[in-house]
C-alpha cells in the first residue's frame, strides 16, 4: 500500500469540501461531508491521488480510453 507523506497530506484538500483529506487504506477520505452527507473518496494509483469528483473521474477514465482504443492510423494525413 503507497503511503501518502504527511508534508503532502498537510497541503492537500478534497475538490468537493474544501476540506483536508486522511489516508485510509488505498484511498484519501475528505473529513467533512459532501452535500449528499458521504465524505468523498479518492483512489491513490501508484502513489498518485486522484484528486477528482466521482462524475469527471468516470469522464476523465472514459476521455482517456477513448484516445488509446483508437487506430493511429485513422488520423494520419494521406
């Protein structure tokens, strides 16, 4: 499990609350609740937090894949 120093910990906050995040386990957990009353959750890949709400992650992982399926030589000039 990739531990999240406290210098970067101390300097991090959750995009939703504003609020400073704890490590548990595999993810960051904002310490104040959303407006739906759940503390956000982060997962950390390789050491690196994905400091992103639930809906642009699942658009950002969606974007992301789109751009490595394609063929390159579908955009290439002829």
């Amino acid at each position: 499990m990739p531990k999240i120093s406290s210098e970067l910990l101390s300097v991090l906050r959750c995009p939703v609350t504003g609020s400073p995040l704890v490590q548990e386990g595999e993810e960051l957990v904002a310490t104040a609740a959303a407006a739906d009353g759940v503390k956000p959750r982060y997962a950390i890949e390789d050491g690196i937090p994905l400091l992103l709400p639930p809906e642009l992650l699942a658009a950002a992982t969606a974007a992301g894949s789109d751009q490595h399926d394609s063929d390159p030589a579908e955009g290439a000039v002829r």
